[in-house]
C-alpha cells in the first residue's frame, strides 16, 4: 500500500500552551469538538476522541511545544499512523503545524479534509468565541 504525509498550517487565535492544553486535555477536546475523548498526556499515556473514531498513544510530548502520538482513525480503517503537532508562537496567536505520516495515498485527501473540518475550524471558532467572551 503506497502511503502519504499529510502536512498542514493552521492560526489558532490563542497561546501556543492554551491550544496544546486544549489539545491534550481531554475536557477541553470534548468541549471543543462536542464530543467525546479521553486519555492521560503522559510518554506511553492512551487517548481517544471523537468516540472510539480516533485512538493511539502519546509517545513524545514537550509542554505548549510539542505532541507526538501514534494516531488511528478507525473510520477511515486504516492501520496507525504517526502525527506530530508543533505549537508556534506567532503575532496573532499560535501556528500549529500537523505532519501526519503513514496516511494511505487514496484516502489522504479526505484526510486531510477531516482535520480541518473535525479539528481546526472547531479550534479557531473556540478561541475566537473565547477571546469575545
């Protein structure tokens, strides 16, 4: 099966350690995306969110900087994959870069898709709903 890396760049309207906690917090994940997730942020820790959509493990975290996981998506039946988010500090927020590796080729538009749809559109409008508050 030929596989893919998927990068992107986001700007989400918040510290770099507000979305890295909102990413590796569990509560905070479900309030964001309206469903839920679990798991620890610790090296070794398991998470899920969306349900039992997504799962894996945290194998590298470095505080508001860094996450490393390996990372499946059940709904798109593939086997895991490894994802890194970098959390940058920039002028009007946090750019946050996603490279997800192992992705496989025919399903890597849709993908990609899903992670602006399920994750950075719902992290954008919580922090701009947060910051008018």
């Amino acid at each position: 099966m030929k596989t893919k890396t998927i990068k992107q760049k986001v700007i989400i309207p918040a510290s770099p350690k507000e979305v890295y906690d909102a990413y590796v917090d569990p509560k905070i994940l479900s309030k964001i995306t309206g469903s839920k997730a679990t798991g620890k942020a610790v090296v070794g820790g398991k998470y899920t969110a969306y349900g039992d959509s997504i799962l894996g493990k945290y194998l590298e975290l470095e505080d508001g900087k860094r996450v490393v996981q390996n990372w499946t998506n059940n709904d798109y039946g593939f086997t895991s994959s490894k994802l890194e988010l970098c959390f940058n500090k920039v002028a009007n927020g946090t750019e946050l870069i996603m490279v997800l590796s192992d992705v496989p080729e025919e399903q890597a538009d849709e993908v990609l898709e899903g992670w602006i749809e399920y994750f950075w559109d719902p992290y954008k409008k919580y922090f701009s709903d947060k910051s008018k508050a």
